[in-house]
C-alpha cells in the first residue's frame, strides 16, 4: 500500500519508506558523529553490494516524481 508522505506531496511505498529509513541510518554520522561506530559496524561491503540496486532504485523513483 502506498502511503502519502507527510511533508510532500509524493506517494511512495511502505517499501521505499522502508529503504529511505535504512538510508537515514546510514547518514548518522553526519548528525550525530557518536554514532559512528554504530553505523561502521552495521555496514559491511557485502551489505552495501546488496543495498546498492536499492538505493538506485530510489534514486530514479523520486526523479521521476519530481518532473
């Protein structure tokens, strides 16, 4: 079921919203750098190959959505 997000306008899955919430951890660092390491150790290279199809896929979802 797709769901409407609260600040936009844009319509996306519970599955995007699922991956954004992984991406979100993954940009921690940035926010709070104590975390880091929580961040270092959950993310393997293994785990970025897997991710990665993801992450495009998101990627040309939401251009798409903004034309």
């Amino acid at each position: 079921m797709a769901l409407k997000t609260r600040k936009t306008s844009l319509n996306l899955s519970e599955e995007m919203q699922a991956d954004l919430r992984i991406v979100n951890f993954w940009n921690i660092e940035g926010r709070y750098p104590d975390y880091k390491n929580l961040a270092y150790k959950a993310v393997t290279k293994e785990y970025i190959e897997e991710k990665e199809p993801i992450i495009k896929n998101i990627r040309l979802c939401l251009i798409e959505k903004m034309r």
